[in-house]
C-alpha cells in the first residue's frame, strides 16, 4: 500500500471528465484497456491509497488481511486487480456493505483467467480506457465536437488545423501510449518492439496459453495488422501469415491467439451496424479489424513515415482498398471516435452491405438509436464522389440521421451545400 502521490506531466484524458462525472455517485468504478494506455496515472490522481497488485508483496498483503480495503482512506485504488481476481469479489462485497460513493477504483490490463464468481453488475462500473486520441495528444484545439454533432442541430462548423498528411502518417507511428509516443525515434522502435514481445513472451503465459511456435504468432499478428481497417476473413488472415507454409496451424491455435489478445484487450474490432430496419435488410455483419493503436500495426509491418507516404510498405498479402496508410489513417480516427463516443454515451459501428456496393465507415449510435455518419478520406480535399455513400444514407434514415461528415487529411472544417460537415481528423473532439 502507498500514498497517493502526484503524477508528473500527466496529460489530461477524455475519460478524466467520465471519471469527474460518475465518481460522486458511484461506489466503484473499474478501469479497462491494454497495458501502457495510462490507466495507474489516471486513477492515482483521485486516489488515497493505493494497492498495486502486479507487486507480490501488495497481493500477500490483501490475501493476509482482505479488510484493509474497508479501513483504507477513500478512494482506495486496486492497480491490476486481474492479478488477484478474488479482489473483485471482496470489492464487490465491500460495496453491498456500504454503497458509499468514490470509494474504490480498479484498473485492469486483462482478463483475469479465474473469472471472479460475480460480474458485478449493479455495484462496480466498468469504464473503457484506450490510447491517446488526437484530441487529448494537443496537436490541435478541436472546432468541432461530437456531441454537438449528436444533438443533430446542425451546429456551425468551422475551424482549422495545421497537420499534413505527413503529420497524420507521424502521429500513426508516435502511438497513444503515453510513455511511448515522446520518447526518440528509436527509442520509441524499441519500446514498441519490447511491448510486443512482451505479449508473447509474457502475457500469454500470465494467461495460461503457453506458445508452442512464437514466429507463428508473431506472423499471424503481422497478418492481422495488414488486414486493419478491413473486415478480412480469419481464414485469409490465416493465409497471409503463413503463406508457403505447409504445416500451417490449427484453427483451435489461431482461435486461441484470439481469445487471448482480446482478453488483453490488444484487438479491438469494429462491429457491424444492425439497425432493426426493413431498409436495411442486406448489411454485412463482419467486424472491422483494429489493433488497440495503429502504432503497433504500423510496427509490426515495420512501416515508418517515409514508407507509409510513398507506401512501400511490404507485407502480408491481404486484400485492402487503397495504400497502408489509408487503413491506418481510418485506425486512428475510429480510436479517436471510439474516445469521444464513449464520452457522449454513445456507441460506435461501420456498416457495409453485403455486396460491398455501400459501405460508410464511422456510425456513432445515440441510446435512441439515431445516429452520426462519417466517411474517412485520406484527402484534403472533398468532391461529390466521397459523399456518396453518406447520401445514401441519408436517404434511408430520414431524420434519424442526426449529422453527416467527411474526416479528412485537410486543414479547414466547413459544411458543404448539401448539408454535409467535412471536418479535419484534429479538428474534431469530443
């Protein structure tokens, strides 16, 4: 156990204003994401004692005497309780006791492998927690924000950002881990390749899924980061990472690298839309693929700046519309909405029809239902062509759709005479 102590540098998150929110009035509230995105450095900044559970003494310490969470001063901040699953339980029981607000936060890098007996549900919220989103690295005061746009008034948008397409190309490489993104160049290559063998030479085994054939997982990682943005098979995913390969893995060993990376919360797919409409009949359900930070995807195809611009990135073979940078482009605007979405208390989907003949790439769902559509383009400029699919539509929702956008590579946020937004990637926040 220690006191809390002041974090340095510590660069204020869009999830801060959630915790501000629902802090006063909740009991207990769970931090979750993958390792590195700055959990600890948020929750300590609210924090009174603090348990660090990825320290075997700290863990010996609660198993010893479970009721030092009830004594502790408030709010008391379990670090890694996956380390410790039983700890989710005692907090739970704690809060049945005295459902008192503010009084613990946990954050959590994984999945625990013993599951604790209870979801929690009704005692502990669970908030999501992702890298850094272009808004909360300050590259640009942000003109537009999501949740005017959600309110489907129309507001006026305007406003500018200075960013490049090569600043975008940068900012994918730099990644939302707060402890990487600052370091030297290769001091961040480094980094981000440690962080990466660490996920096979050590969390998978924290998981209890020993890996027979690191390469294999490694390849199929590297796959995976080709097909991002892409709603690709795992079959062909398979494919491409083990191409000429004629003693291939089962599919039981891929489906385990899944489950694995998901409970490390380092894939992060899109879901399909399924609106309950009789005009959309024929969507395709396939997810979207995404890593947890574009940076890594970026790393593991060992992509830098000049390589993505002039995109001779070389890699696994997987289908894919348009250059590299393109699908990493659209990676770190969807982080991006996912942050301000999840503010908003909405929810995030592409759409695609099962043809393939429309696809919209960003749909941002209210609890009503009605939603905010944006189309990603890796252009500073846009024509009718780009907002075709936004038409469509438009046509099909009526006045259920609250708001359209282009995202762009671009420097001026504007409406277009059909009533479309095209708003820079950095313009936009929450």
């Amino acid at each position: 156990m220690v006191a809390y102590g002041t974090v340095r540098e510590y660069r204020t998150r869009v999830v801060d204003s959630e915790l501000d929110e629902l802090l006063p009035s909740l009991a207990a509230i769970s931090l979750e994401g993958p390792k590195g995105v700055g959990k600890t450095a948020t929750a300590t900044r609210r924090a009174r004692t603090v348990f660090t559970l990825d320290d075997s003494a700290q863990r010996e310490l609660l198993r010893a005497d479970p009721q030092r969470l009830d004594r502790s001063p408030t709010p008391v901040l379990v670090d890694e309780w996956q380390r410790e699953p039983a700890v989710w339980d005692l907090v739970r029981r704690s809060v049945d006791r005295d459902p008192a607000p503010g009084r613990f936060l946990l954050t959590g890098s994984a999945t625990p492998t013993i599951a604790p007996t209870h979801s929690g549900a009704g005692r502990i919220v669970t908030l999501r927690m992702r890298p850094m989103s272009l808004a909360e690295r300050g590259l640009a005061t942000p003109a537009v924000g999501l949740s005017d746009l959600l309110t489907g008034r129309h507001p006026v948008v305007d406003g500018s950002s200075d960013l490049t397409m090569s600043d975008y190309a940068e900012e994918i490489i730099r990644s939302g881990f707060p402890g990487i993104r600052d370091l030297p160049a290769r001091a961040r290559r480094a980094q981000l390749d440690g962080y990466l063998t660490r996920i096979v030479e050590r969390d998978f085994p924290e998981q209890g899924h020993m890996v027979r054939r690191p390469a294999t997982l490694k390849a199929w990682l590297t796959a995976h980061a080709s097909a991002t943005s892409t709603t690709t098979s795992y079959s062909v995913i398979l494919d491409a990472a083990t191409a000429g390969d004629d003693d291939k893995p089962a599919k039981t060993t891929t489906i385990g690298y899944r489950d694995v990376l998901s409970q490390l919360w380092l894939l992060d797919p899109l879901s399909g839309w399924s609106p309950n409409r009789p005009t959309f009949a024929r969507l395709g359900m396939a997810p979207k693929h995404h890593l947890a930070d574009p940076a890594l995807a970026a790393r593991l195809l060992g992509a830098d700046v000049h390589a993505l611009l002039d995109d001779s990135v070389s890699g696994p073979a997987v289908p894919r519309h348009g250059p590299l940078l393109g699908a990493l482009f659209e990676s770190l605007v969807t982080l991006s909405m996912r942050v301000y979405a999840q503010a908003a208390e909405a929810v995030v989907h592409h759409v695609r029809t099962r043809n393939g003949d429309h696809e919209v790439d960003l749909i941002v769902e209210r609890a009503d239902h009605r939603v905010v559509a944006f189309e990603i383009k890796l252009t500073p400029a846009v024509s009718d062509r780009d907002t075709v699919h936004l038409r469509w539509l438009r046509d099909r929702l009526g006045d259920d759709l609250l708001d359209a956008a282009v995202i762009t590579t671009g420097t001026h946020a504007y409406r277009r005479q059909d009533g479309i937004a095209v708003i820079p990637a950095a313009a936009l926040g929450p």
